[in-house]
C-alpha cells in the first residue's frame, strides 16, 4: 500500500501541485495586504477622499485593536501580520519539501 501511493505521489508530481497552490493562496493574500493596507490608503490620500482619522475602520466597521498600529491611515499593523503569516507558511512548506526530499517523495 506504501508502495503504491508513493507511486501515485511520483507518477503525477502531487507533492509539487500542493506546493503551488498553497504558495499560490497565501501570495495572493500578501499582494491582497499589500495592496489594501498600503497602497489604497496612499491613493485615497492622493485623491483627498480619506482622512488619516479613518484609519481604524475598514468599510464603516472598526478593526481590530492589533491592526491598528498605523501610520497616518496606513495600517502596518494588519500588513506585517499578513507578512508574518506568509513567512511561517513559507518556512513550514519548505520543511515539508525538505522531509518529503529526504524519503525520496518527489
């Protein structure tokens, strides 16, 4: 049974596929940060429709006391822990790259 998945595992490159889509997820989650805490606020300044005072809401509805460690209306504090989740997902998948390489799971 071992024999076989393994196989299964081998043949069609699972290991690889799950290491893309996870990645995949959690990129698209930095970007989505990225892009809401750091750069719409800089856009909404540049165009006068958001004061720095707004910072701690997101569509009318406040946020969380740890995401609102911000400067001006960027909220760093909601972006570093998007980055931090990103970092420890990275890591944890290299981890299990590096176990499935040394049982010759490819």
């Amino acid at each position: 049974m071992r024999a076989e998945f393994m196989s299964f595992l081998s043949q069609y490159k699972v290991l690889g596929l799950a290491v893309a889509f996870i990645l995949g997820l959690y990129l698209g989650n930095l970007v989505q940060g990225l892009v809401n805490d750091l750069m719409m606020p800089l856009i909404s300044i540049a165009t006068g429709s958001v004061g720095p005072l707004k910072a701690c809401t997101a569509g009318g509805t406040p946020v969380p006391a740890w995401q609102c460690i911000a400067v001006g209306p960027f909220l760093i504090g909601s972006f570093l822990g998007t980055l931090i989740t990103f970092i420890v997902v990275v890591f944890v998948v290299f981890l299990i790259v590096k176990v499935a390489k040394r049982s010759n799971i490819q």
